[in-house]
C-alpha cells in the first residue's frame, strides 16, 4: 500500500511518524509524500494549543477532503483527547491512542487489514528518510510526564513517563548511522525525567550514546530547566555534543510561573544559564514562551521582558495562551484580552529578532563546520545548514558538488540581509 504520514507540533511527534515510516516499509509498505497518492493517510495530531487544534482538525477535512478513498488514521494529542469527535465528524477509519502509537502500524495493520507482498519491502539499511531530504533524525526516547504544570493539556493525552531502554536507543542511533545520518536530536515529553521508572537518568543516556554510537552530532530536544543531572556539562567536553539547549521558561515573572506550578524561578534560571556558558563557551540558549497567562499584570509583563533580555536567548518561541479544557489554568480568574496577548507578543517578537541578531553577530569572524541541509534558494551553487550551536548558515557560492548531507568548514561572514542567518565561505582545506 501507498501510505502517506504527517504530523503536527513537537519534535517528538518526528520522531514518531519517522519510526512508523520504517514499520510500515518493513511490512513492505511504500511512504509516499502525495496525500492524494495514498491508500492509507496516518495523521499525527497536537493539542497543545486551541491553534494546534484547530490546524489537526483543518489538517485531518484536508485529507478526507482530497482523498476521500483513502483509510485515514489517527493518533497523538487531539485525536487522544477527543477520539469520538474525531472519528466521527472527520471520517475517521482509526484512532489510535497515545498509550498505543508505539504500537500503530501492528494495530493498523491488524484492525484496517493492510496487507503487502514482501519483496516489495525496504531492503536492510536502505534509508527512506535521506530520500525525503532529511539529514537529521529524531530519536524518542521517552514518553509521558509525571509533573503537572497548569497551562499543559500534553501531560493529560500522554500520560505516566515509560523511558526506552538505553540499549534500544543505541541501536536505534547506530541504525541512523548506517542510514547515512549525520546529526541525531534526542526527543520526549519530558526527557529530563529519562529513567525516572528504570533506575536510570539522562546523563547515564547521553553517555552511553556518546560510547557506544559514532554519530557525528548529538542533540537534545528541549529539556525542563530544573531537569540536569549531575555531571550534566561535563558531556559538552565531547565534541559530537552539540553546544545548543533549549530550555523552557515560560515566564520571567515568578508569581506568574508559581500559578503555572513551574519549578524553576528566573534568578535559578540565571544561575543555570551562567553556569552553562561558562562550562560551554559557544552555548546557543533558547527558550520558550507564554504570553497572555491568565492574571499577568502589566508588571508581570516587564518583568518578563526584563528577562528575557538579560539572559540574552539565541531565539525565542513565542505562544499566546489558549485556554484549554482539562487544565488547571482554565478555572483561572482574570483572562487577558486577545488584542492585549497579541499586542505583547508583537513586542516580544521585536526583542526575540534583535537579540537572535545580537547573538548572531557574536559569532561572525569564526570558523565552524556546518552540516549542509538544503540548496540555498535563489542561487545556482548555494547551499544552506546549521553550525554546531544551531545557527542558520547559508554558504552563497560553492563549487559545483553536492553538499547536501555533509559537514563542511566554514567561516562566518556577516548578517543575512533578513537578518536571520549568517553568510559563509567555505575554508580552502574543505575536501570533497
């Protein structure tokens, strides 16, 4: 069968649609990036946001809409959460729940009756992913939340923390390497609670990666800042371990994190962020945002803005808040206005650009490699990638070869004219 795959929302949600990307060619299935092609059409849906539902259920009409013949599945947050809405009002032949996705192409197969003759299946080690353009591959490695912070409806859909053996997350790493995969970004609900139910932790995970794999460059998803093991910045002394982290805040203001039930206040967060560069010099540290939390008072607000500045983030990802049903903040008084939420997110977005442009700057001058993603529009030798602390690099005019999938050494010119991304040459001992 044609299967075509999507997915809505966080890393993690990748990292599942690739995992059943390889089920389904195992059994002999053929992904197909079409919607219109497909026999079957999997769906992997977010709720994290009223947005994000609304984008699952325009994304899931979309499919009936433009392929009515095809058995549309569906699993992840939305679909979890509202599995009679969903199988009902958008014609949907499964729904598969979170407690279960693991599971999906086995239970698929079974309920759906999918059947495929086995020569057609994936030889060993062929890489349907690379074929798609994908040079980084997202590992999930747990699932699941056992914290319960008032805004997320996630921890709700996706239930207790169930971690992977270390073991399989090592062979699934070392599977990507023979895969042609240069880059790896560890991913979960909560991944700073990995181990919480073996006995083990993140650190005890990252090392063994680090061992017992030969990927080139090792991420991590977003990790909870008060989630650091010990030993945590001695894992950046090797090389592969790429100096980026993304750790969420959510607020700067800490009567304003006590009513989400976070657990880091913003002078912990100073702390940790002062200790991470000063461990690792080139640390890119980015983070995520709330807006329009109910009761923020216009000194809340400054007090955010004040923070954000000083700890000087690489890039912000800013939400408005949306109430959702099921959570603890949705019985909280005082509701912002919508005018007032999008008015301080343009604001924070201003301050977002500048200092992402600001720690751009900081950088030009220096020579770093960069793995090669993408051609680089509007040029005819131009190529476009990321350096080691995750900065957009676009390298303008290259010699005639295909550098997709490959690290090369460059020096950083200067700003893009967006602002956005640094320009580059390619340093003379780059060889092919």
């Amino acid at each position: 069968m044609r299967i075509h795959l999507k997915t809505l929302g966080c890393r993690l949600n990748e990292a599942e649609l690739e995992s059943w990307s390889r089920d389904f060619e195992s059994r002999g299935h053929q992904i197909t990036g079409e919607l219109t092609d497909a026999d079957l059409v999997v769906v992997n849906t977010c709720a994290v946001t009223g947005e994000a539902v609304r984008k699952s259920r325009k994304l899931l009409s979309r499919a009936q809409r433009q392929n009515p013949q095809a058995k549309l599945v569906v699993s992840g947050c939305y679909a979890t959460l509202n599995p009679s809405e969903s199988s009902e009002t958008l014609g949907i032949d499964l729904v598969v729940d979170n407690r279960d996705k693991e599971r999906l192409v086995e239970i698929a197969t079974r309920e759906l009756d999918l059947h495929a003759m086995p020569e057609q299946a994936t030889a060993p080690g062929e890489s349907s992913l690379l074929s798609r353009g994908r040079q980084r591959a997202f590992i999930k490695v747990q699932d699941g939340c056992r914290y319960q912070c008032t805004f997320c409806i996630v921890t709700v859909a996706r239930g207790a923390e169930r971690s992977k053996p270390i073991d399989q997350v090592v062979a699934e790493i070392n599977d990507r390497v023979a895969q042609g995969f240069q880059e790896v970004v560890l991913t979960g609900v909560h991944i700073g609670g990995y181990g919480s139910d073996t006995g083990s932790d993140l650190y005890q995970l990252i090392r063994a990666v680090l061992e017992r794999t030969s990927i080139p460059r090792l991420r991590l998803g977003a990790v909870e800042p008060w989630d650091l093991p010990l030993q945590f910045w001695e894992l950046f002394d090797n090389p592969r371990m790429m100096p980026h982290l993304h750790l969420p805040i959510q607020s700067g203001a800490d009567s304003v994190l006590k009513r989400m039930a976070r657990r880091c206040k913003s002078g912990e967060f100073l702390r940790l962020a002062e200790q991470a560069r000063q461990r690792v010099p080139d640390i890119n540290l980015t983070t995520d945002i709330i807006v329009g939390f109910p009761g923020e008072t216009e000194q809340e607000w400054q007090q955010t803005l004040h923070f954000v500045e000083q700890i000087g983030f690489g890039h912000l990802h800013i939400f408005a808040y949306s109430q959702r049903p099921g959570t603890r903040a949705a019985q909280l008084p005082n509701p912002i206005p919508r005018e007032l939420i999008r008015e301080r997110s343009e604001v924070l977005h201003e301050l977002g650009e500048r200092l992402k442009r600001e720690t751009l700057m900081r950088f030009i001058g220096r020579r770093f490699p960069v793995l090669v993603e993408s051609r680089l529009a509007g040029t005819p030798t131009g190529w476009s990638g990321y350096t080691p602390s995750f900065l957009r690099v676009n390298i303008p005019a290259a010699p005639q070869r295909d550098l997709e999938n490959r690290v090369v050494d460059v020096q950083l010119q200067q700003l893009t004219d967006s602002g956005d991304a640094l320009t580059a040459t390619l340093e003379q001992e780059t060889r092919f």
